[in-house]
C-alpha cells in the first residue's frame, strides 16, 4: 500500500504547508493584550463638555449612561406613517379670534381614493351546454372565463348579465361592471 511519500520533496512542501497554516490557526485565535500605551488616559476637551470618552474598550453594560437617556420622551409629529396623508396644514390666524373676516376652514377634507380601471374589455362570448363563456381581452392577450373564474390571478368574473359583465378585481376588492359590446363598435 502506498501512501503519496514517496517523493520527498513534495511531502517536505506538504508538512511545512500545514505547519504554517496551523501556525496562522493559532495566532489568530488566540488572546491577544492591548498594549496600555496605545490607549490615552488623558482628559480630552470633549469630556470636559460632559461628553464621556471611554479610555478602554469595555464591553459591559453601563447603566449609568443609560440613566441620562430615561427621562427623554418622543413626542412624534402626530403624523401616522402608514397611511398616505397630506402634511397637517399649521394655522395661522392673521387677526383677533372675533374678527369677522377671519375664518377658521377646520380639519382639510380626507383624500378621495378612486380605484383605477380594470383594464380587461370584452372580446366575445360562447354558450357551452347552457354555460355562458365570456372572452376578455388585456392587450393582446384573450382569456375565457366563466362565472367564478378567476382571470390573470386577480380579477374575478363575479357575474355575466346580458349587456354587461361585473368584474371584482380581488387585490383591490373592488368590483366593475365591464359593457358587453364588440371592440369596433
């Protein structure tokens, strides 16, 4: 049975290898001390200003320092973050409060939100077995669909009457009612 040693000269290279990577291994695991010159002990003009200058790195938690940060309190904007709303508008009264010319308009009205279009037409339509098949169109891209189907993985054929069909876009959970009239007429 052969092992690989036979060529000395590559198996010295091998061990020396593997001596340096051990080496490499250990130095940087192990400990290793901040030299104390490195580190100034000395007062600086920030800790004069009641900024505290830590002299040594010191991992444990000082609660000291966090005492000085209990007593803040965030009083935020008043704004709410999740919901799309116009900056409150700040009033300015230019006059008295009991002079006539001086209004107060009260709160801004809300936003009106309005669902934009669904943007399938009708294409056509075909009975199968009493079953009323209706053709949408998007682009350039036909889809038939029945009542309940969903199309395009969002909008949902809620009803096919006899001039319309309703449609609810199930992402945005709104309905439409779509005419059922041939595109070039």
């Amino acid at each position: 049975m052969k092992f690989g040693t036979e060529d000395k000269k590559k198996t010295r290279i091998a061990v020396a290898l593997f001596a340096l990577a051990v080496l490499a291994v250990f130095y940087e695991l192990w400990p290793s001390s901040v030299p104390t010159a490195a580190v100034s002990t000395a007062p600086t003009e920030n800790a004069a200003k009641g900024m505290p200058i830590f002299s040594k790195l010191d991992p444990s938690l000082r609660l000291d320092l966090l005492k000085g940060s209990e007593d803040l309190t965030y009083t935020g904007s008043g704004r709410d973050i999740f919901h799309s709303q116009p900056e409150p508008q700040k009033e300015e009264t230019v006059g008295k409060a009991d002079d006539p010319r001086v209004t107060n308009p009260g709160p801004a009205p809300a936003p009106v939100h309005v669902n934009p279009p669904i943007p399938l037409r009708f294409y056509g339509f075909a009975t199968d077995n009493d079953k009323k098949k209706i053709f949408l169109a998007l682009g350039e891209d036909v889809f038939i669909a029945r009542e309940g189907d969903i199309v395009k993985n969002r909008y949902k054929v809620l009803h096919v009457n006899p001039n319309n069909v309703e449609i609810q876009d199930v992402l945005g959970n709104y309905s439409q009612q779509i005419p059922l009239t041939l595109p070039n007429s």
